[in-house]
C-alpha cells in the first residue's frame, strides 16, 4: 500500500506577542509563576490589526508552496480547519486561494475547497480527509493543502485569556511524504459535551475545569479505541506523543493518564509497583468514589518515580516547546507539538527515521483522536528548513505593553468598531486591506 502523509509544513505566528509573567500576570494582580508553572505558558502569540484568518494561513501556505517549489495546479484541494471563521457560507480556503492567486501565474480552479469544523480537532480531520482523497485514488497525483488557522481569543478576563494564541499551520499531504506517514489505524472518544463552545458569538463560552475533564475522558477513550484495532499500546513504542495543546499544564494531566494506562499488566507496572505498589483495580473497591481517590494517590506517587519523569522529559516534555512561546492555536495546536518534537530531534541529533509518533487530537464538544505516525527518511531536511524560519518569526514579534494588548483585543472584537494603528509593518505578506462591496474581506500582497 502507497504510504500518505504529511510531506512538507510550514508555521506563521502573528506578528505580535504577549509576555505572560511580565506584562499580563502584573495587570490582572497574579502571580507570574501560575502562567510559567502552572499553566506553562510564557507568551501567547496575537495578530497585529491587518492580520486574520485569511492572512496567516494564507502566509504559511505561500512559504510553504515557495520552499517546496510548487504551483498551483500541484494542488487538488485546499482544506482550511478553523474555528474562528468569519463567514457561514464562503469557506476561508476560498479567500486564501484568492490571496495565493494574487501571487501566482496559475489557478486554482480545478482544486476542490472546504473549510472543516469541530472545534480544535478539525486540521486533524482535514489531514484525514485528505488521507481519504489520496487513497481513494482521487487526487490525479496532486497534494492536498490543509490549513489550521485560528485567532484563539477569549472574552476579557474569562480565565481563558490566559491561554490565547493566534496562528496557523500549513501542511502538504501527499504520497511518499518527506516527513510522517499517517497510520490506517485510528481511534475515537466522542461524545455530546457542552464545555467550550460559540453558539452564534465570536468569543467561546467555556467551563474550563469541565473542559479539562472532558479531554481526559475522550483521550482515554480514543487510546482504548486505537488500541482495539493497533493492538495494546507500550510507553515506549513512541518517540514523541505529541497532544493538542491547550496549554502545557493540560498535557502533563494527558501524559500521566496515558502512561498509567498503557503500562497496566506490563513488566513495567510490574517493577514500579515495588516503589509504589500496583494501580489500583475497579474491581477491588465497592464504590466508584474509593476507586476515584484511590487512583488519584496513584497518579500522584508514579509522577514522582524517575522512570516517569525519564519518560516524560524525552517523550512529552520536547513536544511543548513552541506551545510554551505561542499560547493555544486551536486546530493547530497538535501540529506544532509535532513539530516540536521533530525539531528537539534534530537539535540533540536523534535519528528518528522508522521511529513512531503517538498522535492524540482533541477538539471540545468533544472528540479525541489517537494515530500513529512513522517517520520519514527526509524528517531531517525539512524540519531544519521550518525550524529556521519559525525561530526568526518568533523572535520578530512585537512585545505588546499592557494598553496595546487591551486595544488589539478590541480591534479584533467583531462587536466593536475600532481603528487600531498597526504596530508593525508587514513585509513580503499578505493584508487585510479593508472590506468590499457585499461585506467580503479584502486582501492584498505587501512587498
Ligand atoms: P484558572 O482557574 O485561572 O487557573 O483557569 P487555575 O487556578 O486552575 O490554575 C491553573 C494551574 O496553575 C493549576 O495547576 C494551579 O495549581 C496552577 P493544576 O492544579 O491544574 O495542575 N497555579 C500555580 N502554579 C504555580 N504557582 C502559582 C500558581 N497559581 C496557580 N502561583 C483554565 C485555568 C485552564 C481553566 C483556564 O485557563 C481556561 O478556562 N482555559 C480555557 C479552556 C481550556 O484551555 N481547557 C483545556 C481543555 S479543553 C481544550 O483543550 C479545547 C480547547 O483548545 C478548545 C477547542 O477544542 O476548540 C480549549
């Protein structure tokens, strides 16, 4: 069978960015270390007033089709995973099309376009769809394009603004790729959730402890699902489990719950439970209550052994890296904890070509979704040439001060009509240039 996956991306951050600990926690009266500690957050990401959307996965597209010297008639489709759209009807991956067309000489005309929804586990969707296409025999040879791209704000002060972020991940699906062959074998947690959603408004309604429940409940149930058609998973069947990311602190919680379950019954439960005995067994208790705290001791006792925190120092801890510098991407979140790992490999020179990537998506309302995925023999070229320019990109943001971050909330604000001058200037990018005759937003390409 042909192998499919992602053969090339490239990431665009906005332009400016957001210090937690020293402009953010002194303004709301907190304590830095529950951004750096608590949640693991150093900086969110933030569009300066001509970016969107459009923009940014418009950018990373662009960069992308330029590195890999691509036209448009190389491309059969364009799928753009959002959840910050600003349109019911005409799907984002049009205008980004629009935008690419501005730039080339050739069209797009004979690529099939959508836009996928659900929440920040559409660009994973996006990735299967395309999958699907290739297998199908549909793709006349071409590469499907997929783009996350978000602006993940919240409503001021809603504890989720601490965890805001705004960019966008641009992959090329293709067969024989360069960098990550997908796996047939997937597994699904699903389930009708009300914990974080946008029924008709811009900015999410969210029960944020409810919302971190419920990613624990439907990863557990992907894994157990992936499980039932890849067989038992092992801990140290992965080089990197890279997770959506909401915030790090989130996939410390998703690590642990991971770990406990793929190790019960195997040798390693086995030489732990000398140090801290064995994982407690529904079985052995009368009600759910004494299980649920019985476990909790659990969790708490195997975080402390070294072999977890072996484990998760070169296994999770490497995936959280650009998370940390950006904040939460929504749909792209899980894409850059990918990249992550591939890049810490190629600063420590592992050689992780044949290895195996643990893939956990999730998207609230709620789904998880587990795969694999085998590197490829040419991870290393292309995982320098993003590293390269993701480091100058993040370097280059503008550090908002307190009143700029408040005046750029608003200027993106759907229900306020501000002007916000632009705090930088846009090079070699495409704009947001002002809105046309039906309501349509306008793009243009900046020199
Ligand atoms: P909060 O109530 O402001 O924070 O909201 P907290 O008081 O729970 O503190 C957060 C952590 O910092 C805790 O760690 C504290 O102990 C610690 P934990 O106990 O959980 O391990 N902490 C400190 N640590 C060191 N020094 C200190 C200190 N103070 C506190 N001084 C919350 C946190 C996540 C609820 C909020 O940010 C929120 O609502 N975020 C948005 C929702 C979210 O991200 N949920 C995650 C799961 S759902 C998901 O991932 C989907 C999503 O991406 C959307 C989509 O799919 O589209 C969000």
């Amino acid at each position: 069978m042909t192998s499919v996956g992602i053969d090339a991306f490239e990431i665009w951050t906005g332009n400016l960015v957001l210090d937690l600990p020293n402009t953010f926690a002194p303004a709301q009266g907190e304590d830095p270390e529950k951004y750096t500690k608590g949640l693991g957050l150093n900086a969110s990401s933030f569009p300066d007033s001509y970016e969107d959307i459009v923009t940014m996965g418009a950018n990373a597209a662009h960069r992308l089709m330029e590195r890999k010297g691509l036209t448009p008639e190389d491309i059969g489709r364009i799928d753009v995973a959002t959840e910050s759209s600003f349109d019911k009807s005409k799907p984002i991956s049009t205008y980004v099309a629009g935008c690419l067309e501005q730039v080339y000489e050739g069209d797009f005309h004979h690529a099939n376009k959508g836009e996928r929804k659900f929440a920040c586990i559409a660009g994973t969707q996006c990735l299967d769809d395309a999958y699907n296409w290739i297998r199908a025999g549909r793709s006349r040879g071409r590469a499907a394009l997929v783009i996350a791209t978000d602006t993940a704000l919240y409503e001021r002060d809603d504890p989720g603004e601490a965890t805001q972020g705004a960019g966008a991940v641009a992959m090329l699906i293709d067969e024989d790729p360069n960098l990550v062959e997908l796996s047939a074998e997937q597994g699904y947690g699903s389930a009708d959730e009300t914990d974080f959603l946008k029924p008709q408004q811009q900015f999410p309604s969210v029960d944020g402890k409810r919302s971190m429940q419920v990613y624990l409940a439907r990863m557990r149930e992907a894994l157990e699902d992936y499980e039932s058609v890849a067989g038992a998973s092992h801990p140290d069947d992965f080089a990197y489990v890279p997770f959506h990311t909401p915030f790090p602190g989130m996939v410390r919680k998703a690590a642990v719950l991971a770990y406990r379950h793929t190790i019960r019954d195997t040798p390693i439960e086995a030489d732990l439970a000398e140090e801290i005995g064995r994982q407690p067994r529904r079985e052995d208790f009368d009600d759910k209550a004494g299980y649920d705290e019985a476990i909790r001791g659990y969790v708490d006792d195997l975080k402390a052994t070294e072999r977890y925190q072996t484990w998760y120092e070169t296994t999770i801890e490497p995936t959280l890296t650009i998370s940390r510098e950006v904040g939460n991407w929504y749909t792209g979140s899980v894409h850059l904890a990918r990249a992550s790992a591939l890049i810490h490999a190629a600063e420590t020179d592992r050689d992780l070509a044949g290895s195996a990537l643990g893939v956990g998506s999730y998207g609230s309302g709620a789904q998880a979704e587990v795969h694999a995925e085998l590197v490829a023999d040419g991870w290393h070229e292309e995982i320098e040439a993003v590293s390269d320019h993701l480091d100058d990109q993040l370097a280059e943001r503008y550090d908002l001060t307190f009143t700029e971050y408040e005046a750029v909330h608003d200027a993106h604000n759907h229900d306020k009509d501000v002007e916000t001058a632009e705090l930088t200037t846009p090079s070699r990018e495409f704009v947001f240039d002002g809105w046309g005759r039906m309501g349509e937003r306008k793009y243009r390409y900046v020199e």
